[in-house]
C-alpha cells in the first residue's frame, strides 16, 4: 500500500544505451531506505519513484546514479537544447529533447543530451583509447617488443580505469554482474596473461560499441523528441486589439492569439475569427490540409496554410496534443509487452550462468586433463565478454519505441509494447457505427407527420425534446429546425433512455424521441408508420419516432453516411485475414443496409451491456479489437483484447482506450494491425540476432576460434545491428498495402 506522505519525484537520466543501463540503476536506487515503485524509462530517460520524506533524500539518489556513470538533473531542469550527433551518410536527426546537467563525475556513462559525441565523457574515452593504442603501435615499431608490451599495457590500464570504477560502484551496490565488471575481468586477466596488445584493443572497441549504442539509442528516441518541436515557442496574443509576443507556454485558456498564414498554431484551440486551410499533417499525419472555420478545433503544432486567423485557447500549453502524445508514449514504456517481461527475466540468469560457464572453462580443462592454462584462461576471458545481454534486452523496447515514435508521427497512437503484441494478435474487429464507420453527423432526410400534426410542429417538440444534448441524432434534428426556422418549444427534465431515446417535459406535457419499437411499446406510433419507418430503415436511415403519451406526433429519418474510405478498410482487413463486424444500437434494417454495402457482418439493436457480451463471446475465439468513441463504448473497449477510440485528440480517445486513431479514418485500423505486426516481427528479427551472434561465438570462443576482440567485436556489433534493425520501423508505412 502506498504511503500518504510519499511523493512521487522524477528525474532526467542521461547516458543510459540499453535496458541493462535501466536494470543497474533500477537495482540500486530501490535498495535505498524510503524508496519505492522505482521505473526508469530507456527511451524517455526518465527515472521516477515515490520518496518518503523520512527516506533517502533526493541528493543521495543523485549521488548514486552518478557514481554508475549517468547523468541525472530533475525533471525539466535541463540545459539549453543542442543538435543531436548523426552518423556520417545518416539522415539529420530531429532537435533532440532538452540535455540533462552534467554529471559531476569524470565518469558518467554518456553524454548530456545533444552534446557531441567526442565532448561526452564516453567519446573522450574513444578518443583517449585510440590515442594511447596508436600510440603503442607506432612505439612498438620504433623499439622493441618489450618496450611494445610496456606501452600497450599503459594503454590498456588508462582506457580500463574508469570502466572499473564503474565495475566497482555497482558491485559496492550489491551488482556483481554488470558488462563493466566483465570488461574489467576480461582486460586484468588478458593482462596477467601477458596479452597486453589485445586487452588495450578490447578495452578501445568497448569504449567504441558504447558511442555506437548511445548515437544508436539516440536515434531511437529523436521521433519522440521532435514532437516537442512541433509546438512554436512563441505566440501573438491579442489584447483589446493589439497584438504582442509572448512566450507559447504561457498562455491561458481564453486567450485570443494572431495566427499568421504559414506560422504553426501555438495552442489547441478553436477558431474564433477567419477560415483557412490547416496542415494537421505534424500532428495526425494527414496530408492533405483542411479547411477550417469558425467554431472548428485546431491542433498546437498545425500550420495555418492560407489565410489568418484568430484561436481562442481551449487548452493550458502542458495539456495540448503534442504534449498529451509525448506523455503517451513516455508512460506507454511501463506497459511493456509479455515477449519484453520474458527476455528480461531470462537475461537475470544469462549474464550470471556465462560467468560460470566461464569459470569451468578455464578451470576443467587445465585441472582434469592438463591443458595449458594460458590458452584456457584466454578462452574464457573471451566467453565472459560474450556474456553481455545488451543486445538482447534491448531488442524489444528498441522496436517498441520505433514502432511508437512511427505510429505517432501517422496519428496512431498505442499505450506500450502490451498493446502492440495484442493488436499483432488479433484476428476480428468489431466496428461501432455511429461516428467511428460513418460520420457520425447525420442529416434529417424524411419528416413524416402524424395525422393533425404538421413538419413545423413535429420539429418544435423533437426539438424540445433534444435541446442541449451533443449527440448526433439530437444535433440533426436541432439543425434542420433551424433550417425551418422552427424554434424548440421550452423543456425541462430531460433525460436519455438507455438504448431506447430521450423523453423531456416539453411545453408542461411529456414527450419522447425514441426508437420505433420503444414507441409501439408506448403506444406512440401507428400501424401505417410502423410500415413506412420500416421501409425507411431498408433505405438505410435512422428511424425515431415522435409522441407524447399515447399520442403519436410524427416519425423523423435520418442518414449517416459511411465514411469514404470504409469499404476499403474492409478489404484491407480481409487481406490481413480478419474479421469484422460492426456493433450497433441501430435496427437491424439499417444496420443491414450499410454493414451490407461495406461488406462486413452486424449486429444490431445492442444495448452497451450486448455489446460487451458480444467482444467476450469473439474473444473467446481469438484476439479482438474493438473501435469506437471511447465514450458510450467504453465497456466493450476495455472488454476487448485491444480497445481503440477514434477522434481528434479528444481527453477520451487519448486516455481511456488502449490505442486512439486521431485522423479518424476506418483505414487506419488495419494500418495499426499492420504496424504491429511488422513490430512483432522485428522483435523475432532482433531476438534470432542477438541469440544467434551469441550462440556462434560462444561456441568459437571455447574452441579457441575467435579471440578478445573478436568477443567484444561480436558484443558491441549485436547490440548495434539490434538497434539499427530496430531504427528501420522509424520508415514503416503502415497504410501502404
């Protein structure tokens, strides 16, 4: 249970390259008195824990994270930004997220972020290593191999030196088993053997794998980082008709801001003043710019491409969309997938059953059969390099990270690696209709008025009825009353009947827009309209009846059009071998009508309850997805293996789902499906890597084939072809077929 008088603190952790960076300072902080729930977070370099204020103090954390080598500042106090180092011949990476404040150690296990990798503590070390190593050849060559073996032993002991002390801080914390402590083993050992030339290029080619893995990792993580960029810095604000500059993340909700044609919107707002086209593409991924006018949402980070305009702001800076997706997919790393949970468990023992294997190696040979000691003690040294898990632990969050940073730059967005191993899994959809495979903005086509009543009366009690309700049907009715110039006659007491309508006191008389079969129920409708409200819902249409107690009024039709790209969703997800079906609380002719042009099954006439039945039923058939609003579907979403909410950005499809698709486009369902199984693919690619290099020379390393730096060559490379196998998701494009 959970102290009151804890806190929840967090930090910026610099320097950390693969998930056994994250395990080591995991391990060590949560050791200390007053420490609890620790989660370090790889790509988002964020270390937070609940602290009791009897506890451990927040320097001491510090303190403890620094001797392991990383550096750490708290959470937002972070140095001015730099630009990211980039491999030569690679793609510029994006402006990376502000750099944490140095470590204050000699040692820290990388860099701040955004330095250049020759000024970060581990590029110094490369270049020093290199230095010395050069150096010790060209000696050797001008002297003799004596004096060679002096100068490269001197080399060896200088590169190795702060790769011990790193050894010997996280052994002080209980980690005997850490790739420093190897390296250390491995370079005294080579040493005591008298292969000095060796252990000085071993100790270089590891100081070298770990700039590789920090660029590498740093990669991974400019998708996410760039986000932060969309956002201008600074806004026109507008006060009693003059405009000013200020700061973007201080504005305030109400606040009127200038938005000039071709600047980014610098808040989530609505438009207050002007129609112009809006390029959502850095925000949804949609690429071609739509027009906007007054009253209509806009997203920070969206560029206004035509003309200006005035946005009123609807949401504080630290809550816009940008800011919301940034924090989705830092948080979405502690939802990590079951393949993640395994290899991590599975890496607990590796490292330490290599150090044994090891030990046998150079102690069972020379003792039972009398080998040389030498040749013996030098393969195990290389087995011990071999028994460094980094490439394989960070096979699955590389990918995962990827696979988020690719998603969210399309307007995808799915809540850690659980989520993309489900959404891999599943094989049917189930589709809500109303918003999510149509529109969800319908249009009044029919007006049938009961005998004695006329259109303009019928409208004037729907109208009452509906007043101040945001759903669709309601909002169809409110509009064509005021096409007609209808105005709503007075209600009050209105309330929704679940699955059946609304009923309202209108004009001090009851009254109900509800569904046709409610209303026979009710004895509000007639036979005759019974017929005609049927031969309308053939059509398509949505069919509510009209009446006061026991007095028809009237029926009102109406048409929700599919989404344009609806029927070739389906296709796609036929193509990727999976079902769908749409769930809707409409009547079954309806239903039938549109799920028939679409080509997918229904159901129809389900109340919330039926639709949760129905995702357990599919569920006990396989994975199953299910779309909807996130808000009168949320029973089913959580019910389904994958829940995904469609819509722009709304608080609901951003946090209540497991997944949101933001363009709200039907074809983006089997873009998700397809980008996490190229994910989980890439996963396997990654595991058969790292297992597989493993594997190949822990077998040449016994048998004396490959030696000290081939070992650590093979280390380094598989943690760096993991990652960039892992980097090729950044360029998946999950809606191309």
């Amino acid at each position: 249970m959970r102290d009151e008088n804890a806190e929840r603190v967090e930090w910026t952790v610099t320097g950390m390259d693969c998930a056994a960076c994250t395990r080591k300072i995991a391990a060590a902080v949560e050791r200390m008195p007053g420490v609890g729930e620790v989660s370090v977070g790889l790509m988002a370099e964020k270390l937070s824990l609940t602290l009791h204020p009897d506890g451990t103090s927040r320097d001491q954390i510090e303190d403890t994270v620094r001797r392991l080598g990383f550096g750490i500042a708290p959470r937002g106090q972070e140095a001015p930004r730099k630009k990211a180092f980039v491999l030569p011949d690679a793609a510029p990476a994006a402006a990376v997220a502000p750099a944490a404040v140095p470590a204050t150690h000699g040692h820290d296990h990388g860099a701040a972020r955004g330095q250049r990798w020759h000024r970060t503590a581990k590029g110094r070390l490369v270049v020093m290593t290199g230095v010395l190593l050069a150096a010790a050849w060209a000696f050797e060559l001008l002297t003799t191999a004596e004096w060679g073996y002096w100068a490269f032993l001197l080399a060896c002991v200088i590169g190795v030196a702060p790769v011990a002390q790193r050894a010997f801080a996280a052994l002080r914390m209980g980690q005997p088993f850490t790739i420093e402590s190897l390296m250390t083993i491995a370079a005294v050992g080579a040493l005591f053997i008298g292969a000095a030339e060796e252990a000085a290029l071993v100790v270089f080619l590891f100081a070298l794998g770990e700039v590789l893995e920090g660029v590498a990792a740093g990669r991974a993580r400019d998708g996410i980082r760039a986000l932060a960029d969309l956002v201008p810095k600074t806004a026109l604000l507008e006060v009693n008709g003059k405009t000013r500059e200020v700061p973007a993340n201080s504005l305030e909700i109400g606040q009127v801001v200038l938005v000039r044609p071709g600047d980014r919107i610098p808040a989530d707002g609505a438009i207050a003043e002007g129609t112009s086209g809006i390029d959502d593409s850095p925000v949804t991924g949609e690429s071609v710019p739509v027009t906007k006018g007054p009253g209509d949402g806009v997203f920070a980070g969206s560029i206004n491409t035509e003309a200006a305009l005035r946005v009123r702001v609807m949401r504080e800076p630290a809550d816009n969309t940008i800011a919301r997706i940034i924090r989705l997919v830092e948080e979405a790393e502690e939802a990590r997938a079951p393949t993640e949970r395994f290899i991590d468990r599975f890496s607990r023992w590796y490292m330490p059953a290599v150090v044994a294997v090891s030990a046998l190696v150079v102690l069972v040979p020379p003792l039972a059969f009398g080998a040389d000691w030498g040749s013996w003690i030098y393969r195990g040294l290389a087995l011990l390099l071999i028994g460094c898990p980094c490439a394989l632990v960070i096979s699955v969050p590389a990918s995962i990270a990827s696979s988020l940073s690719a998603g969210a730059k399309r307007g995808l967005l799915m809540k850690g690696g659980a989520v993309i191993e489900a959404a891999a899994k599943v094989n049917q959809v189930a589709f809500d209709k109303t918003g999510t495979l149509t529109h969800g903005r319908p249009v009044v086509t029919d007006l049938v008025p009961a005998a004695g009543v006329d259109e303009a009366g019928l409208l004037a009690v729907a109208g009452g009825v509906e007043a101040g309700s945001s759903h669709p049907l309601a909002q169809a009715i409110l509009a064509r009353a005021a096409e007609a110039g209808v105005a709503p006659l007075p209600a009050r007491e209105a309330r929704a009947l679940v699955g059946r309508g609304v009923e309202a006191v209108v004009a001090d008389e009851p009254a109900w827009v509800s569904s046709p079969r409610h209303a026979a129920e009710q004895g509000g409708i007639e036979a005759d309209a019974i017929r005609r409200a049927t031969a309308l819902e053939s059509e398509g249409k949505t069919v509510v009846a009209v009446f006061r107690a026991r007095r028809p009024l009237g029926l009102i039709a109406m048409r929700d059009e599919p989404r344009a790209d609806a029927a070739e969703a389906m296709a796609q997800l036929r193509a990727l071998d999976v079902g769908a079906v749409m769930l809707t609380g409409d009547n079954p002719r309806t239903a039938e009508a549109i799920a028939g042009a679409l080509g997918m099954d229904h159901r129809a006439g389900m109340l919330p309850e039926g639709k949760l039945a129905a995702i357990r039923e599919m569920a006990a058939q396989g994975g199953v997805m299910m779309i909807g609003d996130g808000i009168n579907d949320a029973p089913a979403l959580k019910q389904a293996s994958v829940g995904v909410a469609m819509g722009s950005g709304t608080d609901v499809a951003l946090e209540t789902a497991d997944a949101a698709i933001l363009r709200d486009r039907v074809a983006d369902v089997p873009a998700l499906i397809r980008l996490a199984r190229a994910t989980m693919g890439n996963i396997r690619q990654n595991v058969a890597i790292a297992l597989g290099l493993k594997a190949v020379f822990l077998v040449t390393s016994v048998l004396g084939i490959t030696g000290l730096w081939i070992a650590i060559l093979a280390d380094t490379g598989a943690t760096v072809l993991v990652t960039l196998n892992a980097l090729r998701l950044l360029g998946f494009r999950p809606e191309q077929t």
